[in-house]
C-alpha cells in the first residue's frame, strides 16, 4: 500500500484537536502583543536560502529539497520562514510603513534529515518577526511573546537561555580566540566540527556530538569579546526580562545555527531536553538578500515538539462532542432529523444524526460512543405534537422540548 513518506506524518484525531488548542492560543496572544499574520509561498527561489541562512550551514549543505521548475530555474521548498518573510518585507514595500513592522506565521517547513521525535522532514513552525527597531526593547518584548504563549498552555517546565554572540566587529575577535583554540584540539574533534572550524568557528559550539562538548566546555565565551556597545545592549535586554518577570539564564553556548543571526540570540528549552523556541536579532538578513539595511529579530517554535511536550505533561484536547445526537424512528422522522440538525448548525451548534442507516437501538449505541451530551428521537408522533423528549446523556434526566425552542434549550 502507498504509505506517507519518510520523516511526514498525518495529524489527526486526538492530537489534532491539541493542535487547535496550540493554534488558538498563538493567535489570542499574538493580537495582544499587536503582530500582524503573513502567508509565504512554500517554494522560494534556492537563491534566498543561500544568501540568507548561509552557504555554510547544514540546512544549505545537507537539507534542503532543491529542483528546477519547469522554466530552468533553481527553486527550493523552505527550509524554515525567516528568509521568506524578509524577502516579503522588501518587496512589498513594508518598510514605507510605520514602524516597527510585527509579523506572525504559522505553516510547514522541509529539512531532509534524520527523522526523530519531534524532528521531522516536514514539520509546523510558528514563528514572529519584527523589522525596524535596533533597541533591546524589541527583543524583550519577542521573548516576553513566547513566555506568554508557553503560560497560556501552562507550559511551566522550560528555561529561557540568552547569549550575545556580538555584532560583526564583536565576532572577529572572538573567531580568533575561538580559532585558536580550537586549532589545538581539532584533530580531536568530530568530522562535521572541523569543517566547521574552517568556515564559521562559531558553529562548533553548535555541535550535539558529547566527545566535542567535552572537548570545548573551557573554550573562551564570546561573551568576553563584547564590544561596550553590544555590552551594554545585552545588559538592558536583561534588565527588562527581570523586569517583566521572566526567568532566564545566561548562557554563552547558545549560538543558534543559521549564519544571519548578531547580537542576541535565545532558546526555550523544555524539560525533555528539546529546544521549543529559538531565535535572535538578525540585523544584516534584509541588506544580505538585496533590501535596505534594517535591524530585525524573531522567532521560530516547533509546533511538532510543543505537542510532544504537552502530551508529555498530560495535556488533554478540549472536548469535541455534539451537543445533541438527533436520531429517528421511521422515514419521516429522519427527514426531520436532517431538517433539524441543518438549522441548528447554522446557529453555530455541534449536532450529529444516523447517516447510515441504524436502527434505533443503534442509533443510542453510536451516540454514546462519540460522547453526545444529549440526544433525542422523532418519529410519526414527535412531529404531529411539535414536541420530543431530549435525554441528558450524564444524568439521564430526559425533558420534553418544544421542536422549534431546540436551540434555546441547548445554549
């Protein structure tokens, strides 16, 4: 049989109504904090990914599905929405608006990789983007964003870490130390870290393999390599969180792995060891895929891995059942039933009946099954009087309700 491909799923049942549950919170708290929704294609031109995420990174290296459309060019399905929604700032003309511009997304993003839990080779991000501000102010108020969306489904088991990887003056000198370092002990390291080392020093801090964090635990922190400037912009950022509230740690590992990424960088990581949220100040992407220079900083949540999470915390799916089940006893019954059940959905109301054919008796078993709260059966003698007995499923009580006041009586 044709089966889903390697590293996709279907999402369903159960966990998709946990999905929903995900979906209206990140849309209450976005309208709070004023940021607008945006839709990018799914295709883009290869050109972006490689001047905006880096020609050295993994995602370009190893991970993206690229082809050539039809008409010769190279395109690629996106391998995460930053780079989408920069080039959709540019040429749309957003910086003409006020500013600063705030965006949201939500949708599918496609990485060939090594399929694991919460790691998939199509997987949901949501994610923020905010253009037009330099102060750490903007940053403050994009973590305070992911805070507040992680409390909202009482997501308490997670850290926020923060670092500053420095602007571009900040990160020459801490690539030297970094380098030499590194230089000393490369022939320790893993394969992937030494090609690293050659192209951008900064990505071997990224590296999961346990031999190299060993390796590199005393490596000097970038931190240290801080202009005043940078300096003194990573200190109000956490005067602000500890203002708001917010718990969080300094953490000089936190590099993040794409190459657009200046000054401050962050990631949400959960309990279970996954990273939930990551993100930073990106203040060189616009300029770098052909816009003006502007400053920029977001985020991106796995929605795939926040579903692993609250099932692990045994978040359960709102209840999705009927209101009422409206079953039939005989052909004019169950016209009425159909007739019925359209006009009470209309006004908004979840209602189900007999599609298939089953007898009464049935019809009883069915509603139980899908968890109706109420249920109630017409027949030859319902319609005459205008009246049938509803049921109340939990107690049992069972009321005589006028046909036409059905609406009334459920709300």
């Amino acid at each position: 049989m044709i089966q889903a491909p390697i590293g996709t799923r279907d999402i369903y049942g159960e966990e998709m109504l946990l999905w929903h549950k995900v979906e209206t919170a990140v849309r209450n708290i976005t309208a709070a904090y004023h940021f607008q929704e945006i839709r990018t294609p799914i295709i883009e031109s290869t050109d972006l990914f490689l001047r905006g995420v880096g020609d050295t990174t993994d995602i370009v290296q190893k991970e993206m599905y690229t082809f050539d459309d039809k008409g010769g060019r190279s395109m690629s399905l996106r391998p995460e929405l930053t780079a989408g929604v920069a080039r959709a700032y540019i040429q749309h003309g957003l910086h003409n608006q006020p500013q600063p511009t705030k965006l949201w997304y939500i949708g599918p993003n496609f990485r060939y990789e090594r399929p694991q839990a919460g790691r998939y080779r199509q997987h949901y991000q949501f994610g923020v983007e905010a253009f037009g501000s330099e102060s750490y102010a903007m940053e403050a108020e994009i973590i305070a964003l992911g805070w507040a969306l992680l409390q909202k489904l009482n997501v308490t088991d997670v850290t926020v870490h923060i670092n500053s990887i420095g602007c571009t003056d900040c990160r020459k000198n801490y690539h030297l130390a970094l380098g030499a370092y590194i230089t000393e002990r490369r022939d320790s390291l893993c394969e992937l870290c030494q090609n690293r080392a050659d192209k951008n020093p900064l990505r071997v801090l990224d590296c999961k393999n346990p031999h190299c964090k060993v390796l590199l635990e005393n490596a000097p922190s970038v931190l240290d390599s801080l202009d005043e400037a940078c300096l003194s912009h990573f200190e109000g950022l956490q005067n602000l969180l500890t203002g708001f509230g917010i718990p969080f740690m300094v953490d000089p590992r936190v590099v993040r792995g794409l190459d657009y990424y200046t000054r401050t960088v962050f990631e949400f990581i959960g309990g279970n060891g996954l990273t939930v949220i990551g993100g930073g100040r990106y203040d060189g992407l616009v300029s770098q895929i052909g816009g003006k220079p502007t400053p920029a900083v977001g985020f991106g949540m796995g929605i795939d891995r926040l579903v692993i999470l609250l099932k692990d915390m045994g978040m359960t799916a709102d209840e999705n059942a009927p209101l009422l089940y409206i079953g039939h006893a005989e052909p004019a019954g169950f016209i009425k039933s159909q007739e019925i059940a359209c006009a009470l959905r209309e006004k908004g109301l979840c209602i189900e009946t007999d599609l298939i054919g089953r007898s009464v008796k049935a019809q009883m078993k069915y509603a139980d099954k899908i968890g109706a709260k109420h249920t109630m059966i017409l027949g030859g003698n319902e319609i005459a009087s205008g009246e049938a007995g509803m049921k109340n499923m939990a107690s049992g009580e069972q009321v005589a309700v006028k046909l036409e006041d059905i609406a009334g009586y459920l709300k």
